[in-house]
C-alpha cells in the first residue's frame, strides 16, 4: 500500500459547522433529569452550539391558553415551561435554534395530529392569532434573556411542510401563508431577529422555486433557509422497529449542497444554508443508529459537510425521544447519539473525537482527516473505514492506512513522538455489541448497565513513534501505520516529547535483577 505524504502546511481551517447544531425530542422533554444529564454529558465532551427540536407551542409546554370566562374571552400566553428549559439549554452553553410548531389546540383549524404525543399539524384558523402568539412569545424571551441574546437565535417556521404527516395535505400555498404570518410578526418585534425556513424534507426539491419567488415577490424576510437530509429508503416494519435500505455516504453531502444549486442566481442564492435535521436513517426505531457502521458512515459526511452548508444538526442528542411512543427495549435503534442512561453510542464518540481535532487541515482523504493545533502543535488524525450502501458489497473485516505525517523539528525530545489512539468498531467502544452478546435485556439491570457503560468506551494505545529528518529546515516525518477494524473509526494524536526521565533511572533494574 502507498503510503500517503501529508502537506506540512496547512491546506485550509477546519469549520465547526459540523457542530454549530444538534437535534433533540420534543422541548418538553428537557425538563427530564436522564435528559439533562445526557446534554450535560454532550456539551462537555462535544460542545454544540445551537439545539433544535419540535413542540415550543404544542399543548404540553402549555404556552397559549384560551379562556372564556362569563362569556369573556381571551388568551393568556404561559411561559413556565418555556423559561425552564431555556434556562437549561443556557446553563449547560447552548442555544436554542427555536421552531415554530407545533400548533395549539386552542388556535387549531383540525384535528389532524402526529407522533405518539399528538403534535397538531394542521394551519391556525387565525392567523392573526397566530402572529400575535409568535410576537408574545418572542417579547417574553426578549424581556427575559435580552434583545442583544435572542438576536442570536434562529427562527425556524415550521417542520417539513411538505409532508402530509407534518402539515395538513402538504399544502404548499397554505404554508406560504403561515410563513408570511410568522415572518412578519418575527420583525414586527424586532428586525435584527432572524427568520426562515421551508424546513422541508428530502426529495422535495420542487419547493425551492416556489419558496423563492414567493418571498421575493412579497418582499418577506428570510434570513436564512433551511432544509433535512436522510439517506434511508422506504421503512420494512417489524414490531417495534423498522428495517431499511441506505444509499452511500455521498448522498448526504449531495443533499446538503442541493439547495445552493438550485437557487443559484435568484435573491435567496447566497443565504445561509441549515441542514437542521440529518441521519442516516429518517426513523427513531431503526437499529443502525446504534451500530459502529453508523459512526463510520457519518465520518466523511462530518469531515465535508461544511463545504456545503453553515450547519448541519445530528438528529439526535440523546434516546430521550418518545415520537414512536415509549422504547419497548433499551437500544430500540433511537435517534440519539447516546442511549439513555447516557450510555455512548458510536456515532457518540465519533462527534467526541472530532471535538479534539486542530483547526488547522493538513490533508482531507477518502478514509482520514488530519489536523494540527497551531498551539501546541499537537496532530491530530480521524480514520475510518469507508463504508457503502446496501447495493454495495459488505465491508471487509480490516482497512489498513499509511501516513507519513509531518512534525516540527527541534519540537521533540530528539527522536520520537508520543501516540495515544482511540478505536471505535464492531466491538471496541461498542455498548450496542455488548448488548447483543448479553441477549438484549429490555431493561438491563443496574450491574448489566454498569457493564454497557464500560463496553462503550473506546479501545485505548499509548506508544510512541520514530521521527524522521527530512532535510529540509525545520521539518520532520512520523510514518503512521493503522489496521482499523472492520467499520472502524478512530483517532490518533502524536505530540511532541519533551523527555525529562533523570539519567539514573533503569527500568530494566525494576525487579531487582
């Protein structure tokens, strides 16, 4: 195998669009404890920026309340709940990416609902009503979190419209008008705010147009656009789960960068661009979320993505989710990141070690992403196993990666680098495997949780590697050599050694022989 030469020079700046964003269940949910020590877990290690997710105005958040009252009526806006959890979201440093939705029963023009807890999808039968909501709720959050603050977050109308299970019919002109209705009202209370969407789903591309002139042609603001990616086929239903088929990796990119060519030369071509929702799989009951192949499906599309959009959010954190009702075992092939208990998944630690890579890119491959941190000059390398989609042949059981990797000269004690990898596979840092093997308890006990909390760490190395002169000035070379297993993801870091080991010290001496 040739061994591949990375640049010493830095060949551009690794972006945090990768993390500006993650999904979350419902915003009720936050108010759970498994749920805020799961965010807690993954703002400490990961570190997002923004959290979005649906249910701000549905019923359990409580925020409008219609009256009537000897024959008086009106409505009180209610914000307990509302300011709880963004009280969270703040303290444990995120912000919230708000969605408009879903509508109140109290202002609903149907009965049609979605989810196991019965978000309504269908237009307010105001929409007068509806603005003065959306103006409520953003004075409120101005009046408590300051105007300089809430500028700062986005407002997102709506949940793919164009689905009939997410709005009644998927009537595009319909949502149109409750797009108007809401971005007016966003402005009316301060303009600096920032409003957009359609937030539509894959393969309906045929809305860009629409959208564009309609909010050209009425001259409505729209900060930013939004759009969600899957790759999954249709869902093969068994109890309490699906099956599905998957397209490769490079579908997801394609999606995130669809929207900027279809819209290349009107007024909204140069917005910026959220992916406010991907995944390999659309569902939350899909066994693939909770797979190493999971994490090494997602590494490319982590390491690219933001060539293509300013951010794209991971759907979801955390198993605290509940749209299919509550899990009927505990890896049940949820969205999140985590499962509950805060067990890391694989796609876990693959967000985890993207978090410790270096700003600086010194080489993007097909199978690696290195880094360095111009501090420190630490180096940092994302490997993994390219994987396929379901037409594709199985991956085989190993992938093997030879780097030559440049370090400063004079940065190191001499001769040697030190090395710490990571490995995330089919079995090493695999708390779903452990499961598995243990027989699938639906709900494991507290010894069997204690157990699936250590099968999901990675698989440690620390040793060390030769440095190699070059010759020319300042420069040196580590070769790198990697076997990752199959569905592999790891990372390695080489930094360098400064020895200060005292000259009379013998290791060989230790037992005394």
């Amino acid at each position: 195998m040739e061994r591949i030469i990375v640049p010493a020079r830095s060949v551009g700046v690794l972006g945090d669009a990768w993390r500006a964003c993650v999904g979350t269940g419902r915003f009720n949910l936050a108010l759970r404890q498994d749920y805020q020590d799961s965010l807690a877990l993954v703002q400490r290690e990961i570190g997002f920026r923004y959290i979005r997710g649906h249910g701000l105005l549905h019923d359990d958040v409580g925020v409008h309340r219609p009256y009537d009252v000897g024959g008086r009526r009106g409505t009180a806006y209610v914000f307990t709940y509302v300011d709880q959890v963004v009280d969270t979201y703040l303290r444990l440093g995120i912000k919230p990416f708000l969605e408009l939705g879903f509508m109140p029963t109290g202002l609903a023009s149907g009965d049609q609902r979605v989810f196991w807890w019965l978000g309504n999808v269908t237009p307010p039968r105001d929409h007068a009503e509806w603005a003065r909501l959306v103006r409520a709720l953003l004075r409120h959050l101005i009046d408590r979190y300051g105007l300089d603050e809430v500028r700062t977050w986005p407002v997102e109308v709506w949940n793919e419209p164009n689905l009939t299970h997410f709005w009644k019919d998927a009537d595009q002109d319909a949502y149109f008008r409750l797009y108007e209705a809401s971005a007016l009202a966003v402005k009316d209370v301060d303009a600096g705010l920032q409003v957009g969407g359609p937030a539509i789903s894959p393969g309906a591309d045929d809305w860009w147009e629409p959208f564009a002139e309609f909010v050209t042609t009425r001259d409505l603001p729209a900060d930013f656009l939004s759009v969600h990616a899957y790759s999954s086929g249709p869902a093969q239903h068994v109890p309490f789960g699906v099956y599905q088929t998957f397209r490769r990796p490079q579908h997801l990119l394609d999606q995130f960068a669809n929207p900027r060519k279809l819209l290349a030369g009107t007024a909204l071509a140069d917005r910026p661009l959220h992916v406010t929702e991907f995944n390999t799989s659309y569902r939350p009951d899909n066994p693939v979320h909770d797979t190493a192949y999971n994490a090494a499906y997602l590494a490319p599309v982590l390491a690219e993505g933001g060539e293509h959009a300013d951010s794209f959010a991971y759907w979801t954190f955390s198993d605290v989710f509940e749209e299919e009702g509550v899990p009927a075992a505990f890896f049940h092939g949820g969205f999140g990141m985590l499962a509950h208990r805060q067990v890391r998944k694989p796609t876990f630690h693959l967000y985890a070690f993207m978090a410790r890579m270096g700003q600086e890119v010194l080489a993007r491959g097909v199978d690696h992403l290195v880094t360095r941190h111009p501090e420190t000059g630490q180096v940092t390398v994302l490997a993994w196993q390219p994987v396929g989609g379901t037409e594709d042949p199985a991956e085989p059981d190993r992938h093997e990666l030879r780097l030559s990797i440049p370090v400063a000269a004079g940065s190191t004690s001499g001769t040697r680098v030190f090395v710490l990898r990571h490995d995330v596979d089919e079995s090493a840092g695999n708390a779903w495997a452990a499961w598995c093997e243990m027989g699938r308890p639906a709900s494991p006990s507290g010894r069997q949780l204690d157990a699936l909390h250590e099968a999901s760490e990675p698989a440690r190395r620390a040793y060390s590697l030769p440095v190699t002169p070059t010759g020319s000035a300042g420069e040196a070379r580590v070769d790198l050599d990697l076997t990752l297993a199959r569905h592999g993801v790891t990372l390695v870091t080489l930094d360098p050694i400064r020895d200060e080991t005292p000259a009379w010290l013998d290791d060989s001496r230790i037992l005394g022989r």
